[in-house]
C-alpha cells in the first residue's frame, strides 16, 4: 500500500483532553504505511458570519486548515461531546471549511473517535458528526466504532498515557480497517 | 404568572445581516400575542470558541455573562436559527457550550420554542431536532408544536426589506407564539 497521510482534528481546545491523548497516541498505534498529524488548530476561527466569508474573505487560519485537509489522504476526528453534540467550536471550523470552493471534505475518507469521561463515551457526538459529514459528501468510516467511555480510568491524566489494552486494540484495529478503506474509495487511476 | 406579561427573549443563530432568520426574528413581536413581549438578545459573535482552560484561568468572558444574565431574566427564550451543515451552527452551539459550564445554568427549566427558515425544502428542520437534543441535556422545558418551519426562505421574504409576506408562516408564527404563551404559563414554576 502506498503511503498515507492522514491528519487528526482534536475537538478540544483544552491542553488536557483526554481527546487530545487520543490524537497523540494515533501515530504509535497506526499501522505501516500511514502517518497521522495533527492539523492545524482551529482555535483562533472567528464564528461563521458570511458577511465576513463576502467582505474580507476567508480567514487566513480557516484557509490553513482546509489546505491540510485537501493535501491529506484522510482526517480523523477525536472529540469530546459537548451537551449530546459537537462541540460549537468543532462545527464552527466545518461550517467555515465548507464554505470553501473546492470543498475540502468532499470525497474525503474520515473516521471517527470520541472520549468522554460518562459510559456513553460520546456516542451522540460521532453521530451528529456523521451527519454533516454526509452532507458534506465525506466518506464515513463505519466500523469499528471507538467509543472510549469512562476515560478518566483509562488514561494516566498525568503523562497522557493509555492503560486499557482493549482500547489500545480497538483502536490498532480502526486504523488499519481505515487504511484499507482509504485505499477503497480513493479514486481509481 | 398567571396575566403579568411574558418576558421572551429572542436568539437568532446566525451573525449575517442580511439572514433570513434575523428576519424572522423581526417579525415576530407584530405577531405575538398580547400576553407576551419579545426582545432580542445580544449576538454571541465576539465569544471566544469554548475552552475550559480560558473558563478555568481567566473566569467566563464577559460578553458570555451578559448573555446568560439575559437568558436567567427572560421568562423564556426563542431561538431562531438557520441551519448549517445538517445540523446548528457552530456560533450557536459555541454559545450553548459556554453557557452550560456555569453555576446556575441558565437554561436549566427555562421554556425554548424553536423557528428556523432555510433555503430548501426542510426548512432547517434537522437543525432544530439536533438543537432539541443538545437543550435536552441543560434541562430546558422544550416546546413541542406546533413547529415553525420556513421552507424555500428566498420565496417567502421581500428580496429587498426582508419582511415576511408568506400567511400560511405568518399564520403558523401567530400559532406557535399563542401556544407558546400558554406553555410558558403553564411549566413556569407555581407561586
């Protein structure tokens, strides 16, 4: 397989979310062939106002963004769910980045993680997420899902580092299947 | 509560001037009933995005208090908004975040009618059961119908002065506003 280079967008802007944990650890566990990054933050967006997008054009931070993830092979989410749903934050830079000309998230492989101190471990983010993914013709990921609920227990808060082996496999486990989906939907030469 | 006038506050989702859902939000003091007076609340467009640690070292922004001071005042609240993306606007959903974190949540038992005007056919509508989910998780008492929902936006507002000339929306508005009063009136907390 060729290489890939995937990006991570965390939804948190806290230094430290357990999310956060989450996308440092993606590149230890990603299998051969593929290199997850960071993307660039989407901390400094102003809130969408098209009378912005119209009048000065689109922020400097948002075009930043949207670059990385055209360049890259796909994105994954790691995030938080605020009050059972995205984050206003992390829809703030989607709805910015899809009013774009050559809408970065179409045709985009994305696959989804969430962590959540509660038992549900954000199930409500990733499906909300899933629906302005759809909207914005993005390729999805379906399974494995990763859930990471009850994550306070799972992580050192101290040294970021992941205790619980199932997690550790499940995630191994999504980041290959979305290796070969990548490779799957990624347009026949 | 029974005949003192209601307090509503208005909130609309999007920051652009010329919004359809600004527009809407306009329009409906002309159409509420007698028992209930509408105000708009400050726009949310200088929060910052949601970060615990601005919360935890700087304390909540200053704009963010005078927003749910407003909100903690109102009997209770409209929200009027767009939708982006399948789903609410980031802005809105910001400010929902930032709210939620305080002490005496301000939306917790407050009464919310939602309305929202899109350009296609659904008129928003997935915004709005997104918006009902993420109100479900700070308590606040939701109004159930009936909805308004301005479909095919571009058709039912004056190209020019914005004004709502569609009766069938103005009538379900009217509606829903009449509804709402007794609603309010009727989850309010008993003296």
């Amino acid at each position: 397989m060729a290489n890939l280079n995937v990006v991570s967008i965390c939804g948190s802007l806290r230094k430290g979310s357990f999310n956060a944990m989450v996308q440092r650890l993606l590149p230890s566990l990603a299998p051969e062939g593929i290199s997850i990054k960071p993307a660039p933050s989407f901390a400094e967006f102003p809130l969408y106002n098209a009378d912005i997008q119209n009048s000065t054009g689109f922020p400097a931070p948002v075009n930043t963004l949207a670059d990385a993830i055209r360049a890259a092979d796909g994105v994954i989410f790691c995030t938080p769910e605020y009050n059972f749903g995205i984050p206003g934050g992390l829809k703030n830079a989607i709805d910015w980045v899809s009013r774009l000309q050559n809408q970065p998230f179409a045709s985009k492989p994305v696959a989804l993680q969430s962590a959540s101190p509660g038992p549900v471990g954000g199930a409500r983010v990733q499906y909300d997420l899933r629906k302005a993914m759809m909207f914005l013709d993005a390729f999805t990921l379906n399974k494995p899902e990763i859930f990471i609920g009850n994550c306070a227990s799972k992580f050192d808060e101290k040294t970021g580092e992941l205790k619980d082996e199932a997690t550790r496999g499940l995630l191994k486990q999504q980041l290959s299947a979305f290796a070969t989906f990548i490779a799957r939907v990624a347009p026949k030469s | 509560m029974t005949d003192q006038q209601l307090d509503v506050l208005v909130i609309c989702g999007s920051l652009r001037k010329g919004s359809y859902n600004a527009a809407l939000a306009r329009t409906l003091p002309a159409l509420a009933p007698a028992g209930m007076k509408l105000r708009p609340a400050q726009s949310f467009e200088h929060f910052p995005i949601y970060n615990f640690d601005i919360q935890n070292s700087t304390g909540f922004p200053a704009e963010v208090n005078a927003w749910a001071d407003a909100i903690r005042s109102a009997d209770a609240l409209i929200i009027v908004s767009p939708e982006y993306n399948w789903s609410i606007p980031g802005g809105l959903k910001n400010a929902i975040d930032w709210l939620s974190r305080m002490k005496e949540q301000p939306f917790k038992d407050k009464p919310v009618a939602l309305q929202s005007a899109a350009g296609g056919i659904l008129g928003g509508s997935r915004m709005q059961y997104h918006l009902r989910q993420s109100l479900t998780s700070v308590d606040a008492i939701l109004f159930g119908r009936p909805e308004v929902i301005v479909t095919f936006a571009a058709q039912k507002f004056d190209e020019k002065t914005l004004e709502l000339k569609d009766k069938t929306a103005i009538d379900m508005i009217k509606l829903q506003l009449a509804a709402f009063e007794q609603f309010i009136r009727r989850v309010s907390a008993k003296e």
